[in-house]
C-alpha cells in the first residue's frame, strides 16, 4: 500500500545532507525552526518529514492495512530516496534514535554520521520499562532505568482520565504533556508551547491516527534486535539531557554499545529541544557532521 509521506527541505542542495527523524507519534515540526536555520546556516542541507499517521503525511486504517515499525523504519529510506540522497548524516529524538540505529546496523553505506538524543539503546526494550513503571511492576535487574516519577504519574493520570472533547481541551493537554516532558530545570514558555501544539493541532490529517504507532509496535516486538548497535560502524554522537524525565541515563547505555561513540549531556535539558539547548545542540551536530 502506498502512504503519502509529507518532507520539507532547507539550505543549498550542494550541502552535506543531513535528515532529521523524530519520534514516535510525532511531527516533523517539533524539530524547532531555529534549531534547523542553525545547521542550514552552518552549511548543511536539512530535511524534516512527518512519520506516516502524523501531520501532513498520509493516514492509514491500521484494522484494513496494519503495519510495523519495521515499516516506519522503510519510510526513512524513502524519504532519502526521494531527496536523491544515497546516504545522509542521520539526526534522531526519541524512538526516531531507534529507527537511527536500525538503519545503521542494516544499511550502513547509506549513514554518513549518526546523531541520537533522547532515545534508548535498541534491544533495550524501553516500551516495556515504561509499561510496567506505569502499572507500578517492579522491573527485573538488568533493566533500563525508568522513567522519572513526575512522567509516570503524568501518564498515570492522563490513561484513567476521560478523553478531551474539543480542540481546546485536547490542545491544553498536549500542553501539559509537554510541560512534563521539559523536565524541571528550564523555565517553561507556555505561550511558546500553546503556538507550537496549535500548529500541531491544525495541521494534522488525523491527529488521533498517532495511535496507530502503538498499534505496529506491538504488531512486531521483535523490531529491535538485542546485542547489534556493536556492528554500528558510523561516527556516533549520543546526545541526553541531565533533567531528561522519560529515558533517564539511556543515553550513556548507547555510547557504550556503539564503538567510539560520544556522549553529550546538555544542562538543563529534558526530553524536548527548548531555544535554551539550540546553540549547543547545533554546534555538537555541525561539527560532528563536519566532512
């Protein structure tokens, strides 16, 4: 079945290229505009896409046309294909640190560098350590770190509570969830937040199809296979927040796996990419995309 994919790019084409993955449920836009005018102004050609089921790019009814992440992973590949690219420097949040990963462990001739920030090592099985933080399970030794207690009562609350009703209901939750998911060192900037969900809000096809990503991750939980990220052979840059509520510590996990891997803590940051963390964030990617 064929699924619209929405993409934009920026800077000179003759730029070293470079592709922004973001994660689960997510849009593209929440690579930050000024975030993405730093590496274009620093030389780089950058491209930002919707995962299929979010934003502008097509919807997909999982009941008649069910997927997997290995799928959502395939997507990144055409994404490239259609910018004309053979390989690319790959910048990753979140579970899109997953698909990052992935492709460097499957398809390495077409990762120039890769870049993961707030993600979680594959094999790690990190849905799981969030599955049973928020059933209150303890998790079995030798376990990814869980997630800080204010994420997991903030989602606690968000399962048991009534859905929203309308537009303005559901934009003020998905403010909270990024208020939570900012972590508690940086000032706030709730107007900031209020635009951006907005943006989110009314651009979306479907904004309940996201789901569908929970859906292909428990279609195919094998997704991520245990004991590979040793075979990474890109140049890899792990970056983590010290407030980061939802991936505590993973990200030195990653680093040590992948073979001469650096990692980055950030001051202050969360889970999100607030002004506060673009100058750092895009001076560490420019001169770790540098060719």
């Amino acid at each position: 079945m064929h699924i619209d994919i929405w993409s934009e790019e920026f800077g000179a084409a003759t730029d070293a290229p470079i592709l922004l993955i973001m994660g689960s449920m997510s849009q593209g836009i929440l690579w930050p505009d000024e975030f993405v005018g730093r590496l274009t102004a620093g030389g780089r050609r950058v491209i930002r896409y919707d995962h299929r089921d979010t934003g502008r790019s097509g919807t997909v009814d999982f009941a008649a046309n069910p997927y997997t992440w290995e799928d959502i992973k395939d997507d990144v590949l055409r994404v490239m294909d259609a910018h004309g690219l053979e390989s690319a420097h790959l910048v990753c949040h979140s579970a899109g640190g997953l698909l990052g990963q992935l492709i460097a462990v499957e398809r390495p001739e077409r990762v120039r560098t890769l870049t993961v920030i707030g993600s979680s090592p594959l094999g790690g099985g990190e849905g799981m350590v969030i599955m049973r933080a928020l059933m209150g399970q303890p998790q079995p030794e030798g376990s990814l770190p869980e997630p800080a207690p204010e994420f997991t009562a903030f989602f606690r609350e968000l399962i048991a509570a009534p859905p929203p009703q309308d537009r303005r209901e559901r934009i003020e939750v998905m403010i909270a969830e990024q208020r939570v998911l900012h972590g508690t060192a940086l000032p706030f900037d709730e107007d900031a937040a209020r635009r951006l969900q907005e943006r989110i809000y009314d651009r979306a096809r479907d904004l309940d199809a996201v789901a569908n990503h929970r859906l292909a991750a428990a279609a195919r939980p094998d997704f991520e296979p245990v004991g590979v990220l040793g075979r990474i052979k890109a140049p890899t840059l792990v970056v983590e927040g010290t407030h980061e509520p939802a991936k505590p510590g993973h990200g030195a996990l990653i680093a040590k796996e992948i073979p001469g891997a650096r990692l980055l803590m950030i001051d202050g940051m969360g889970h999100t990419l607030p002004p506060e963390v673009h100058e750092e964030l895009a001076t560490a990617v420019l001169a770790h995309t540098a060719e």
